[in-house]
DNA sequence: TCATTAAATACATACTAGTGGTATGTATAG
DNA sequence: CTATACATACCACTAGTATGTATTTAATGA
C-alpha cells in the first residue's frame, strides 16, 4: 500500500480495529499482528508509524471512544439554572448513561473479568478520577454550596458511588444477571447512596432497565 | 541438579518465588525466567514439570498464600453460641481481617492498579464469590433466620459490601491515602451498610486504623 | 531381610512458534 | 528536495514442548 494522502484515515483504521480486538479479546489476548491483520494490506510498519508501543495504542482506542461521552456528560452539567441535587439525578438518568453503555455494548468486552482485567484496571481506576476531577464531586460539592445536598463526605460517598455504579451496575466484566437482580442493585445502591446524602433520584432504575434492555438485545 | 527427594520443597520455593514476582512485577510484568532466575540451579524444565502453565503457576501461588486466612475465617465462623448480627461484626473486626492484611502487605502488589490489573480482577472476582458462596451472605442470611439482621435485599447488600471493602478499603491497588481519610470511608462504608440492614459493628474502624499502621510500617 | 530389577518420577537440555519492538529501505505528497 | 507514510527485514525475548538423563521408589525373588 502506497502512501496514503489522509494519514488521519489510517489512524482512525487502526484505532477501529484494536478497540474491537481489544474488548473482545483483552490486552494481552490482542497481539500488534492481530490488529495488522484486519488492515487489509497494511502492516506493522505502519501501526508503529503511527503509535510507538501497544499500550499507546490500547490508550488512544478508548481514550477516543471515550471523548463523545465524556463530552456529552460536561456540556449536559454546564447549565446554569439546576441545583447540585438536580445534577446528581440527572447524572444517573438514562439519558446521560445509555450512550456510553451504547459504546460498551458494541465493543462487547469479554465477561470474564481476567481476560479483560486490563479494561477492568482502567474503569477502576477512572472510578477515582471520576469522583475525584470527574463530574460526581464537583456535582455534590455545588448541592452542598447551594444547599441543595446534605453530605458529610462528599468525596468519600462520589468514590463508593462511582465504584458501585462503574463496576458493579454496569455489566461489563461479569455475565449479565437477570433483570429483576440488577434493579435490586440498583434499589440497594440508591438506598445506600440515600444514606449518606446522596439522592441518586427515580430514573436510576429506568437507566437500569435500559441498559439492560440493550446489553439483552446485544445478545448476551 | 539432581532429583530432589522431597519435591514439594521444590513446588513450595517456585510458588514462593512466583508469589513475590507477581506481586512486585505483575503478572505479565514477570516471565518464567525471571522465576527459574531465583531458583537458583533450578531450569524451567522442573517448573514445567510441577506446573503445566504459568497461569497455573499464578493460580496456585494465590491459592496457596489464601488458604491459612480463608481457613481462619471459616473456623472463627464455625461457632454456634452467636448470632448471625454477631458473627457479621465479628466479620470485619481486626483479628478477621489483619492476618490477610500481613499477607498482602508482605507481597506489596503493586499500587499501580494497571500493572497489578490480573490481580485486581481476583479481586473483584473474589468480591462476588465471598458474597455469594463465601462467608458473608450466608452470615447475613442466617441472622436473617435467627432475627438478628434485618436485610431485605441480602445478596446484593453483601456484594455491595464485599467490593467496596475488598476494592476501595483495602489500599491494595492505589497509593495508601491519609489515615483520616481511610477512616472516612470506612465510617462513609458503615453508614451506607447500615442503610440496607447491616450494622458492621464499631470495631471496623480499628480494623482500618490497624490495617493502615500496617501499611505504614511496611514503608508504604 | 536384602540385593536386583523395572518403572515412575524429578529434573536438565534443546528447541519452536510467536511476541513487541526496531532499523532501515522506498515511494509519494507537499 | 525534503518530510512523511508506509513496507521489509530483523532482533531479543516469551510461553511452552519434546526429549534426554539421573535418581528415587516399587516390585520381585531368595
């Protein structure tokens, strides 16, 4: 394949083709030859003209996938007129969830939570960033300067909440359970959030229901 | 070196060997070789011969330096003058917790949650399996039974508890947070847990001020 | 009870296919 | 003409295997 005139196309192949080898297959299950070789024609050659080492690549793959949720949750949290406590809900209703879990759904990461231990470390990890440069604790702490939040740690309660909502509601390393057991987690969450201050509001459980409505007609 | 006529010796210092590396250098962070390099004499044909792959090797390691602790756990439960509200303090009371706490602490896995990503996903594994078929929900369940613990939703009180006490008190994964803030989440965990039903007893903030001296000490 | 033998075990040695990554070559776009 | 976008050829290293060898154990026989 000669030089191609859009390098920017090429990238964009290559990142396609490793998020969808790396979700179904994790990290080390994915080899540089495995992505080369769904890039009809292309080869290694040109995978490390463009990123310098695997883990570059398994980077740029999410953090690219990653970037129109995260954009869609900042520009939806950037009105003036709601309260801290209106944000916290809104952050759990369904239409601030479902497009990432939409994402999540095609990338279809592996069930088994070894295999895909690598994506399993980085929800884990973005569990703290989350509450702690994310959303949820910038949300809490604005209810609790307009009033609109009662909670004595906030930084402690976004880290337990995002932990739970990242890893335990979302089924992403385990096999899906029945519908009727993840809305009990989800009652048990929100009760458990309630308890310390945090009203994660109703839609929690529509957001619920629909996540497991896609990640069922996803076929799994 | 010649046939050993004790080759358990031999099985014991490559899960030794194997337990320290993976920990200090994660799973993929550590070859074969780098063990066979602390067997010293030993070649890779004697660890091929005990064990049939390196993902064996890892299993056993683990399975090998759990088995005191979950042993401790399941006779302290074994009991019968307690109540089930008893035995779930009892359950996250120092002398529970810290001999598991040593374990790890002696291993020192790696903060880095990515590098010790194979290890974190035995956690969290382990999180569900603990609540499901290990202590915790059949303690809650039978203070249930006796009318000690009040839960309506035990299965998911347990996991939610299990993973939040395995993943976000535990400071395996993450560089050890200020005393006081460990603290927090340990009152934050409590309070959350008494939402659903479950009272973790007073004596879980001793646990967390004992795990973080141990941590400490061991110059984290 | 004890030597002799046979078989099973505990390793060592030598090798393979495949890996992430690099060095270098070549053609094309700017 | 130069910088970029690739291709080609290679490297050290990996997990794992096939095979060889010495030693322990078990079986045998007296």
């Amino acid at each position: 394949m000669g030089r191609n005139k859009y390098p920017e196309e090429t990238v964009a192949k290559i990142l396609d083709a490793a998020l969808e080898l790396f979700c179904a297959q994790g990290y080390e299950g994915t080899s540089i030859q495995d992505i080369v070789d769904r890039l009809d024609g292309m080869t290694k050659g040109a995978v490390y003209h463009h990123f310098k080492s695997k883990e570059e690549i398994f980077n740029a793959a999410f953090d690219r996938a990653m970037a129109p949720i995260v954009e869609h949750r900042r520009s939806m949290l950037g009105v003036g007129n709601m309260t801290g406590a209106q944000k916290l809900k809104r952050l759990y209703a369904p239409e601030s969830v479902v497009p990432q879990i939409e994402l999540w759904a095609r990338m279809r990461p592996a069930a088994d939570p070894v295999k895909s231990s690598r994506l399993l470390a980085m929800q884990y990890q973005g569990s703290f960033d989350e509450s702690a440069d994310g959303c949820l604790l910038p949300v809490i702490e604005e209810g609790i300067a307009d009033g609109s939040i009662a909670c004595e740690c906030p930084r402690e309660a976004a880290e337990a909440v995002s932990l739970l909502a990242n890893l335990w509601l979302l089924p992403l390393f385990r096999p899906l359970e029945p519908k009727e057991r993840m809305l009990a987690r989800t009652q048990c969450l929100a009760q458990m959030a309630a308890a310390v201050g945090l009203d994660l509001g109703n839609e929690v459980l529509q957001t619920t229901a629909q996540i497991w409505d896609v990640w069922d007609r996803a076929g799994w």
